[in-house]
C-alpha cells in the first residue's frame, strides 16, 4: 500500500513540475515574440518584406497568448485564425498561411482533432526537456 501511494505523489509532482515547466517556455515564447515585433517595427525603411515580419511577429504573439490564456492550452483553428486576422486587420488567407508556418515539422504548435474539430495546441514531445 506505501508504494501506491508513493507512486501517486511521485506522478503528482512530476505533472506539477511538467507543467510550471510548460508555462516557462510558454513565456519565453511570448517574450521572444514580443521582441520580433519591437524589432520588426524599430526599422526606418520599409519594405514590403519588414511588412510581412511585422505581421507575421504581431501573429504569432496573438497565437501564444490566446493559447496561454485558453484553460487547456488549445484553441479551435478556424476560430483562431479568423481571430487573429480580425484582430490584427490582414486576410483569414495570410493567417492560415503563418499558421501552417507554425504548425509545420519545424514549428512549435501541432494541429489534433477533437470532436471533428481541427484545434492548435502546443507540441508536447520535446518541448518540457
């Protein structure tokens, strides 16, 4: 019976520390999103190029936050892309186009289906080492 319950505390912790560590890289995400924008918009000449880094840095701060702030770190895709577009005043089209950049083998978000509903979450598999 001690060895259950060691077992349980054990897996309790670990999903304790598994998440504040999920929360800190959320928050480096963040910041470094933020300072892709501050350099983004500190340039004096612009170009279409600068253009699309500022809207792709404003993007991806937006995706990171409302996935921090959702209660199970996912959001449903088409809400979230409509969203973003809404928010920061560019087409549903470029949205979807910085969000397959995220979602790509490269990128830091996936894409799962719950409930026959595309969702945006974060990738889990080497993301807490």
């Amino acid at each position: 019976m001690k060895n259950i319950s060691q077992k349980k505390t054990n897996n309790s912790r670990k999903d304790a520390e598994n998440k504040l560590t999920l929360n800190e890289k959320i928050s480096s995400l963040i910041e470094k999103a933020k300072e892709r924008v501050r350099e983004s918009e500190s340039e004096d000449y612009v170009s279409e190029l600068q253009i699309n880094r500022q809207k792709e840095a404003r993007f991806r701060l937006l995706v990171f936050q409302i996935l921090r702030e959702s209660e199970k770190l996912m959001w449903p895709e088409s809400d979230l892309v409509n969203s973003c577009a809404e928010e920061l005043d560019f087409s549903p089209t470029t949205a979807r186009k910085y969000l397959a950049k995220l979602c790509s083998s490269r990128g830091i978000l996936n894409r799962t289906v719950v409930n026959n509903i595309k969702h945006i979450t974060f990738k889990l598999e080497g993301f807490l080492k």
